[in-house]
C-alpha cells in the first residue's frame, strides 16, 4: 500500500490515505449556520481521501468558539446538507467532527446559563467573544451523574442529523482539551462518582457516548479522535504511566466496537506508545503529529510506506493546497499558508488560495 492508494474506512471507501485533519475555521454565520462558503472550501478539498470537517457543537452549551457551526437546529442541518452535497458532487468522502467544547468556552459565547465539564475547574487564561474583547474562562458546572445521559444523547442526536444530512460517518472529539478529553484527565476530572478518581472510571463516559452513537448510526460510520499526552487548555497527562493506563482503557472500552477509525494526534507516532494502542485498537488508525509541527509530503509517504499508519491526517498543507493530494503526487510546489487569516473571516485565506495551473 502507499499513501495514494486507495482503502477503505468503515463503511466508506475513500480514494487515498490523506486525511484533512479536523480544524477550526469559524466560518458559520451567528447562528451557526454553515453557508456556502463553507460547502464550497471543503468541495475544493475533496481530493483528500477522507475529509474531516472542523468541530461542530451538538448542544448550544457546548459552543466552543464564535463563528463555530453547530448540528443543532434545522437551519444547521440544512446548511451542512449542502456541503455533503457538494463534496459528493466532487466525488469525495466526508465525517462530520462532534465537539462539545466543555469548559473551553463561555456563557457570553453560547448564550446559555452555564458551560458544563467534568468537575468545576476553568481553565486559566481568556477567551475571546464575537466583539473581539477578551474574558476569563468560566468555572464551569460540574455535570451530576444524571446529567450524563444528557450530554450522550446530544452527541446521539447529532450524529443523527449529520447522517440524516447526507454525511458519510462522524468523528468524536475526544482530544484537545474538550469535554469528552476532559474527562479522561485526573487534572480536569476530579470526580468521586463512577465516572472519576481511576483511569477505567475516567475512560468510561467517552465509552459510553461511542456506544451509543455507534447504536444510533452503526460503528462502520463512527471515527473517534484524541490526543495522548498532548498537554492543552489545562488539560493536563504528564504522569506516563497513568496517561498510557488511561488511553488503554480507552481503546480497550472502544476496541470491540468496531469503530471505522481510531484518529490519534501525537508528537511521536511511530513510538512504542501510540503503537502499542494502534495493536491493541485494531482496526484503521490516522495519525498526526499536531500543532507543533507541520506534516511534509516525505513523512505522510514515510508513515504509511513503514505501517506506522493506515491514513494520514494533514492540516495546514491543505488548508493552503485544495489541491494537495495532486501537488503531493507531482512532487509539485506547495502554497504557504496565510496564519492571520485561519480563524474566522471570509472567503479570504480561505477558498481563494490557487490550484495548480496546467
């Protein structure tokens, strides 16, 4: 196999092992309505085998970000219609990302009463707000165990519409330091319910919501990303042993699902930990080395020609290259990515950047 041959991930088939990795691009009206600017930016990229979109809040307390989409109301749905619609038309493969952002966020930005996580620990640092001023995270509410099957069956709903609207799966946000990554931190889980205080107890809510989206949708259409170690927004897996007991029991939770693809971002993949996950899985594994570092045409080749993984997940290359997949093959040039513009804006930084000419 090679990174340009063609595989399958779940229940889809996808035509290369490049992956758009999932990022925030804030590009949704106030309401969270995707338009068509966004169906068209993921339509130009739908030479990249399985396109991942940016996080999409399932509840309005779980807004993460102005300019965020959302899966929430039918107007959401609608709009994120048009892009299944448009990547398809373009011959491509598309899993919406599910992202409650837990206490990355703040009441200001969802315009709800509160903001949820684990345990009642914000985040220290500010957000910024639509206006563009800056506030302090909130100390979010702790979620009683009650609560739980709440939260579950958002992300349960949402995966319903976002197949409803002509999606080919979903991934779970389980990484970066949003809820479901809260939970699986003894720095930002501090519970002393079944849900706290042990690594499987951390483990089993994410479990659980996995579960219950694969009931709903079936696992061939469900992919979960995380981020081992990945130390980001207070949350915090410095102590090893820990961290690889936690994620273990993750994986050993998620293994018999029989999840289309297990997304792991990690500054080493080829080491023995994310490895040693990657066995235990089982089944399709993306990798990506993350923020720090920028994934080059020679490693994507590199991590699927030595096995390290099946998919290969790329960020700001193909933010920068709709095209990418077709440079990477031609061993052509590649455009830079223009940084002040990712997060929010227009059309510019953002659907306007060149494609091969010739």
């Amino acid at each position: 196999m090679s990174l340009f041959s063609p595989t399958t991930v779940g229940d889809v088939d996808v035509r290369n092992r490049v992956s758009l990795a999932p990022m925030t691009r804030l590009r949704a009206d106030v309401n969270g309505v995707p338009g068509p600017i966004v169906a068209k930016y993921y339509a130009q990229r739908a030479g990249i085998g399985l396109l991942v979109t940016e996080g999409v809040f399932p509840s309005a307390e779980s807004r993460a970000y102005p300019g965020q989409p959302g899966i929430v109301t039918d107007a959401q749905a609608a709009g994120w219609a048009k892009v299944a619609d448009a990547v398809h038309a373009e011959g491509g493969t598309v899993f919406m990302q599910l992202m409650n952002g837990g206490r990355v966020t703040h009441p200001d930005i969802t315009g709800t009463d509160r903001i949820v996580a684990p345990s009642a620990i914000a985040i220290e640092g500010e957000t910024r707000l639509a206006d563009g001023t800056k506030v302090a995270y909130a100390t979010p509410h702790a979620l009683e165990t009650a609560e739980l099957a709440t939260v579950r069956d958002e992300f349960v709903a949402a995966a319903r519409r976002a197949v409803d609207a002509g999606f080919d799966g979903v991934e779970l946000h389980g990484a970066n330091g949003y809820l479901l990554h809260e939970f699986l931190s003894p720095a930002s889980n501090q519970r002393t319910d079944g849900y706290g205080g042990s690594p499987e107890a951390r483990a089993r809510f994410v479990i659980e919501v996995a579960e219950a989206v694969v009931a709903e949708i079936g696992a061939g259409r469900v992919g979960i990303r995380i981020s081992p170690a990945h130390n980001i927004q207070d949350v915090w897996e410095k102590d090893e042993a820990e961290t690889r007991a936690t994620y273990e029991a993750l994986i050993g939770g998620l293994a018999p699902l029989g999840l289309a693809y297990l997304s792991v971002l990690h500054a080493d993949p080829a080491g023995e930990f994310i490895q040693d996950l990657r066995r235990a899985f089982g089944g399709t594994v993306i990798v990506n080395t993350g923020f720090s570092s920028i994934t080059t045409r020679d490693e994507a080749v590199s991590a699927v020609d030595e096995g390290i993984a099946d998919l290969v997940a790329v960020g700001r290359p193909a933010i920068a290259n709709p095209d990418l997949v077709t440079r990477w093959q031609k061993g052509a040039d590649e455009n830079q990515v223009d940084q002040p513009t990712v997060y929010g804006g227009d059309e510019r930084g953002y659907t306007d950047y060149p494609f091969l000419q010739g």
